[in-house]
C-alpha cells in the first residue's frame, strides 16, 4: 500500500482550509480593530483600506505560518503511523490555496518575496508540525 493511500485525506483537506481561512479572518479582524483606533483617525493615517494590505503583509505570512503549524500537528496527531506525512500533505496543501488564491485574487502582477518566503515557511510549518507529533508519539 502507498503512502498516499494511508493518509487521512478528509482530516489533511479540513486542516488546509482552516489554516488558510485563519489568517484572513484575523487579518479581518486587525484591519476592523484599526479602524476603530485612534491612529486611524490621524489627519495623514492610512484609511482601513489602504491599511490591509500593508497588515496583510505581516498578518498573512506570520498567522499562515502559525496556523499551518498547529492545524499540521492537529491532522498528524491521529494520523495513524503516518505523522509527518500528514503534516507535511497540510504544509503544501496550505502553500498551493495560498499560491493560488493570490495569483487568482493578485492578478498576473509581480510575484513579491514574501509570497515565496509565505509559502516555503507554509510547507515547514506542516512539516514541523507533522515532526513534533511524531515526537510526542514516541515519547509517550
């Protein structure tokens, strides 16, 4: 039987749309925070508009990392004998809606750093994940 065959892909395919939903709703959330803060009301302050893609670019590769990594060790925590093949199935599953999200929602523009960093930080984070509950497997 192949590797692929003994992965939990329901469970992979749930921790790749919550790790990618995670970070928008929180970049959501920031971005509303902002706007009711007293440095959106400064006379040359970024509208709440002009301020998420700049939030975007802190919250987005930060929070898709973190939520990666717990939703990777989340799928390979019951995943059977297969841990770190889980997490790493959610690490890329996460990195390629990320990429293609951004190429469907950002247009054929330049393609920043940071997307690629977001991304390639997006499969370690899952690849971690999917280590450290194979460690606390071993460990218990």
């Amino acid at each position: 039987m192949s590797v692929f065959a003994r992965i939990r892909w329901g469970r992979v395919a749930v921790a790749v749309i919550a790790a990618e939903a995670l970070p928008i709703l929180a970049l959501v959330v920031v971005v509303f925070v902002y706007g009711f803060t007293d440095f959106s009301k400064q006379p040359d302050a970024l509208t709440p508009e002009e301020f998420a893609p700049v939030a975007g670019t802190w919250v987005g590769p930060i929070g898709g990392f973190v939520a990666t990594f717990l939703f990777g060790l989340w799928a390979a925590r019951r995943a059977g004998e297969r841990p770190i093949a889980h997490g790493t199935a959610v690490g890329v599953g996460t990195a390629l809606l990320d990429f293609s999200l951004g190429m469907l929602l950002g247009g054929a523009g330049d393609i920043h750093p940071v997307f690629i960093l977001s991304n390639g930080g997006r499969i370690l984070a899952g690849v971690l994940g999917g280590w450290l509950a194979s460690r606390r497997r071993s460990t218990s």
